[in-house]
C-alpha cells in the first residue's frame, strides 16, 4: 500500500499516523505500507504541480526498492484520504504511472470535487507570496523570493486562507492541483479518464463527512444559520442570479428546517465536498470499464465521541482513523467498535491482494450499467444499492438547469450531467 494522507494538500507528516494500528490491522497480514505526502500561478515561469511530480518520483522509487521489503512491485495499491485520495485519482491518470501501481483506493476525496483541482489560482499566489514578504514585480523575483522560503513560511502564510471554520465554504482549500495538461495529458478529468488503463478502484465516503467541520453542538463557536450568507461569495464565477437565490433565500431559511436546519447544512455541504463527487467518479468509472467498488462508511470508531450523541454515523477521516488510529488523540474503541475495525481491515487486505473487496462472506459487487451495488460498514455491513440516488439526480439537474455546478465548481452546458448508470 501506497498511501498519501490528507491535509488540504498543505498540512500534514507520516510521523501524524504512527504505526501501531496500522501494523495490527494491516501489516501484520502481509501488507507492507509505505507513507507519502505546488506552484501556484498561472505564469509558464512557474512549473505546476510540484506535489504531484513528487508523489510520482516517490512511487518510482518504491517500485525500485519494494523488492528488497519483500514486496511485489506488480501488486502496488496506491491508497489517499481526502486530498490524499484526490491525488489518487490524479495520480491514476498520470501516463508516467501506468505501470507503476495495480489498482486504487479513493477514501473520502475525489479529483471531480470543486476544492481538489484549480484553473485559477494566481489571486491567491500573490497574496501568499506578499505574506511571504517577496517583491511582486514579476513572476522572476517571486519565484527567486519562493525558492528562499521553507515549507514552515509556506504554512504560516497560506493557512489564514483556508476556510474550514466556514462549514458551507464551497472550495475551504485555497491551493493544490491544476490541470496544466503536463501531469495530466488531457484538457479534462473525464478525458484523461477515458484513456487510462481500467485498473481496479475502491472508492469510499463516510456517511456524515461534514460534521468534522460544520456539527453545531453545545459549546460550538458557530451558530445555526449563521453559514449560508457567504455561499455566493465563495464562488467568483457564479453567472446565474438564480442559483444565488436559490441558496440563499431558499435553503438559508432556519424557518423551512426549524430544529434540522443544521442536520440539513451538514448533509448538503457532504455531498458538494465529498459524496456526489465520488459518486461522480465512481459511476464515470464503471461506464469506462474500471472495475469500481464503493462503500459507505457508517460507524463511529470512537466511543469516547461525543458528536454522536448529536449526528448518527460517520464524519470525515473515520475511516482512515479506523485503520490508522486517531491523527490527534487516542481513540477508545469499544467491542463492536473492534469488530468493525477488523471486518473494515479485512475488506481493504482483500483488495489490496486479490484486486475485489470483501469481508467475511459478503463479496461487494462491482458498479455495472443500471446497478449501483455498494457495502454499507457498521456493526452489520451489508449490501446495498443505489446510493443517494435522489442527491446526486437532484444535483446532477440542479447544474444543469443553473448552468453551475457546485461540487466540481464548473460552469455546465448542454445538460452535461447524465451520470446515471
């Protein structure tokens, strides 16, 4: 396993996940982990990409040394968690890395989410690079300014940007990839998608990704109903007044929701961030011919949590802290909570070795035209099918009737959107 942790594509080290969960879950069948983790202005001057490029050189590496760890470099999965499995997608489509993994596994981020790929992004540059103290005549001085600084400037001046104590900012990663047609030779995702080889791929989502961020509960510093008046002003390049409109006279009414007007931020921002994107992705795959699996996240690891007095189900990055253990305190996991854990780590041992999810008798079915089949993980997984399919045809037509669609953040023509299988 090849893994690239998250962390807005700008915080973040493999020391964050130690190693002892990982070791009794994985390594301990005969899986070796290996742990992973750009320019930023639209100017040819500045070469793009740079995470990328080195997350690309550090799986060529592994392929030369996995040998002497016992390892078999034609069985690589290359493994991320939010940006992290944005990068997956991305790297996946790399024709430098074609032979250089057998499969894939996305947790909780996909390439198709509005934060994970930009276009435009010299705005921002320049300001990071005037926090940064460096001349702004010219994209030469700023680049020499650049090269002088280390990644602890770099993190000092980019974090004010993100906006994650927004819970409804639609793109809270103020930097990451771009499609510059180098690192990716395609002018979009679906294209570069289409010539890929069709390798394996687990894609997988919690059931309440934006509680992490957005879950109002006693002691919370930010209130109910507060989050929809900077919806407009999160996206530059809304051209439709009436989508305006429609967030925030409409959905922005704690009247309509009365007490669930929170639960209904929370579901509505999980799907723009991270459900309808890897929806998106997985369906694209499976009309492409990928194998692709999917499952659904559904327990709270941790029994000293208190948000699931408040939230049933599963926020962001549950899933990796059930493989990996908590990335900022310890995690007290109860006897259902052990026996989820293990059946989990079995489903993606399984994968890792024979290309197919499962766990225990229960064989996930690959997505196929008109049958959406995933695995629902929880104290009894089970099978199931069409996943959120009223909200991602809801969104799918909200695009194309508005003409803007807020998970990828991409204007929409000709009613783009039929995804369905």
């Amino acid at each position: 396993m090849f893994f690239i942790y998250g962390g807005s594509f700008i915080v973040g080290d493999t020391k964050t996940y130690g190693y002892k969960i990982i070791s009794d879950n994985i390594v301990s069948q005969g899986i070796i982990v290996e742990n992973c983790f750009f320019s930023t202005d639209n100017d040819p001057n500045f070469s793009g990409n740079l995470g990328l490029w080195d997350q690309l050189e550090a799986l060529k590496f592994i392929n030369t040394v996995i040998h002497d760890f016992g390892g078999d470099k034609n069985r690589i999965t290359i493994v991320g968690q939010s940006a992290g499995a944005a990068s997956v997608s991305l790297l996946s489509l790399n024709e430098e890395a074609n032979d250089l993994f057998s499969q894939s596994i996305s947790m909780s981020g996909s390439a198709f989410s509005q934060w994970a790929t930009k276009n435009n992004i010299s705005e921002i540059a320049l300001k990071v690079a005037e926090k940064l103290g460096c001349d702004l005549n010219g994209p030469p001085k700023i680049k020499e300014c650049l090269k002088s600084k280390n990644i602890t400037d770099f993190q000092a001046a980019i974090l004010p940007y993100i906006q994650f104590s927004d819970p409804v900012d639609l793109n809270p990663v103020p930097i990451g990839p771009k499609l510059d047609g180098d690192f990716i030779k395609a002018r979009t995702l679906e294209e570069a998608l289409q010539k890929a080889p069709k390798k394996p791929s687990l894609i997988g989502v919690c059931s309440q990704e934006n509680v992490l961020y957005a879950l109002s509960m006693p002691g919370s510093t930010t209130p109910p109903g507060k989050y929809f008046g900077h919806l407009p002003e999160s996206v530059s390049n809304y051209s439709k007044t009436n989508l305006e409109e429609f967030v925030t006279v409409v959905l922005a009414k704690e009247k309509y929701f009365g007490k669930n007007v929170d639960a209904f931020v929370k579901e509505v921002m999980s799907d723009v961030h991270f459900n309808i994107p890897a929806l998106r992705e997985a369906i694209l795959k499976a009309k492409n011919q990928y194998p692709t699996y999917f499952y659904l996240f559904d327990y709270n690891i941790d029994s000293s949590d208190n948000s699931s007095k408040y939230v049933q189900g599963s926020a962001h990055i549950e899933d990796v802290v059930t493989l990996f253990g908590s990335l900022y305190k310890e995690v007290k996991i109860d006897k259902n909570g052990k026996k989820v854990q293990k059946q989990f780590a079995e489903l993606i041992e399984n994968f890792v070795k024979t290309g197919i999810p499962s766990m225990g008798t229960i064989n996930v079915p690959r997505i196929i035209p008109n049958s959406f089949k995933y695995i629902q993980i929880n104290k009894k997984p089970s099978i199931k099918a069409d996943l959120w399919k009223h909200r991602l045809e809801f969104w799918n037509n909200i695009g194309n009737k508005y003409g803007f669609d807020l998970a990828s953040g991409e204007q929409i023509k000709n009613n783009s959107f039929k995804q369905e299988l």
